[in-house]
C-alpha cells in the first residue's frame, strides 16, 4: 500500500480535493471552520505531494544514463 501511495500521491491529492466540493453539496449544513480545517489540510497535502514528486525527478535526474 505504501509504494502505491507514493506512487500516485498526486492523484490521491487530487482525488481527495474533488471530493471536497460534493461534500459540500451534499451536506450543506457543515460549519464553516469545519471547511476551513479541511481545506487547509487539502492544501498541506498537495505541497507534500508536490515536493515527494519533485525528490523523485530529481533523484531520476542525478542516474546515470545507460550506455551502450
């Protein structure tokens, strides 16, 4: 499960900030610093995506390429 995650970490960002919005819509009612709180972890969650991503180009970048 691990290596999935760390493989589709952006999806799984993306995923959870989509579904968001349907929540919000079909539950109404929900406090609005219930939405700030989730919003702000859906926002903390995308930057440690995006920087697990940036690690993995840049340790892609630093292997040598195969010669023939």
């Amino acid at each position: 499960m691990k290596d999935f995650v760390s493989t589709h970490s952006v999806r799984l960002a993306a995923l959870l900030a989509a579904l968001v919005p349907l929540l919000i819509s079909r539950w109404p009612g929900i406090p609005w610093e219930a939405l700030v709180a989730v919003l702000a972890a859906v926002l903390g969650l995308g930057e440690v995506a995006q920087r697990h991503e940036d690690n993995k180009t840049a340790e892609a970048l630093y292997d040598e390429p195969p010669t023939d």
